[in-house]
C-alpha cells in the first residue's frame, strides 16, 4: 500500500529531525515530545497492522523477526528515554523559562545613569 511506505518515510524524517534538534536545542521538550508521539505511532501502527489491521485491508501476518521486534524495543526504549528525561527535569524542580532577559534596573530618564556615568 503506497500510504504505509509514506507513513515511513514521514516516520523517518520525523525522527531524524527529532535526533538532530536533541543533539543542537537548548531547550529540548518539544523534539522529546515529537520524538515520543512518532514512537509511540510506530508502534501502534506495527501492533495493528499484525492484529486487526489497517485500512484498505493491509495485513502483515508475521512478526518478521528480527526487525519487528527490534523496531518495537527501539521505539520503546526512546519514550522510556523521555520519560526519564521528564521525570528527572520534574525532580530538579526546572519550569519552562521565559527567554533570557538581562538585568535592568529602571532609571530616571536624564538621570544619566543608563548612560553609565
């Protein structure tokens, strides 16, 4: 079915993606989260397709081991990975921050001291 070898290769870019914004971004929730939505996609995809089925009557009848399985252990291991990540941010107390904002302090306007004198 041609929408399967889409739904791959949508798969795979999402996850490349995913690899190289947890590797650069500072602040990476949002690749965790896709990373974890697509992981947790594939593997619902992977269990239907070998059970009931998915439209347009595609059914896969075997686990095609090693691969299947393999895939299935991977995709958990990543939202295991995310969970972990979570739940570590949650015990070190971090909240989303604002952007960063330097210091101020307010000043007369005139007063000069915004000019540093």
């Amino acid at each position: 079915m041609f929408y399967i070898g889409v739904l791959f290769a949508v798969g795979s870019a999402a996850m490349l993606v995913v690899a190289v914004a947890l590797v650069t971004v500072r602040r990476p929730m949002v690749a965790w989260a896709t990373g974890a939505l697509a992981s947790l996609g594939m593997i619902v995809g992977f269990l239907l397709s070998r059970t009931v089925g998915l439209p347009n009557g595609y059914y896969e009848s075997g686990w095609e081991a090693p691969y299947g399985p393999l895939s299935l252990l991977v995709e958990g291991v990543f939202i295991l990975a995310f969970l972990t990540w979570l739940g570590v941010r949650a015990q070190e107390g971090v909240a989303p921050e604002p952007p960063y904002r330097a210091d101020r302090q307010r000043t007369a306007p005139g007063s000069g001291a915004s000019k540093g004198w």
